[in-house]
C-alpha cells in the first residue's frame, strides 16, 4: 500500500498542534501552500526536508522509503542545492565587484 505523503504531513502537522501560519511563515510559503501539500500523495524530499527541519520531526521513521522513493530525485535535488550555491556566490562577488568599482570612482 503506497503512503499518502501529504497526508501523514497533516497528520503529523495536526497531532503536533503546530499552527498553519507560523509554520507556513517559517518554511517561507503561504499557507495555500502547505493545505495544497496536504493533498498531495508524493512531495518532493526537498520540500519534507524543510518542514522536517523546521517542525523538529523526522518523516523516515514514519515512511523509510518516502524520503528515498527515487534516488534520481534526491541527486536532482543536491545538483540544485549546488547550481544554487554557485548562483549565489556569483552574485555576492559582483555586489563586492560593483561596491569596489563604486569606491575606485569617488
């Protein structure tokens, strides 16, 4: 029998009594976005890893395969993690290149 993701997040979410907003506020969604996950039978272990993480609870005890359904989807997931984090420095050094520029002139 497959597990219904979304709905063991609500149930774990409820029994918790965390409240929708707060939480939504700290995984950095709306709440439209955590009910539309609720209804979802598969997430993406990025998005379990975050609320995870924020609500102190660890989703492979409940579903060992859930978080490793699909190996391909957690290596997509680390080569995103990556391209984001050169994405990210690439800005930081031209806000410092900009900044140095910005000095050289005055």
């Amino acid at each position: 029998m497959e597990i219904h993701m979304g709905q063991l997040l609500e149930k774990v979410i409820r029994k918790k009594g965390l409240n929708i907003s707060k939480l939504a506020k700290a995984i950095g969604v709306d709440r439209r976005s955590v009910y539309n996950w609720f209804t979802e039978a598969q997430l993406k272990p990025g998005v379990l890893e975050r609320i995870a993480e924020v609500i102190g609870h660890d989703f492979s005890s409940d579903v060992p395969k859930a978080i490793i359904k699909n190996p391909e989807l957690i290596e997509n997931d680390k080569e995103l993690r990556d391209d984001e984090y050169w994405k990210d420095k690439y800005i930081d050094l031209l806000e410092r290149y900009s900044d140095l520029l910005k000095k050289a002139k005055s």
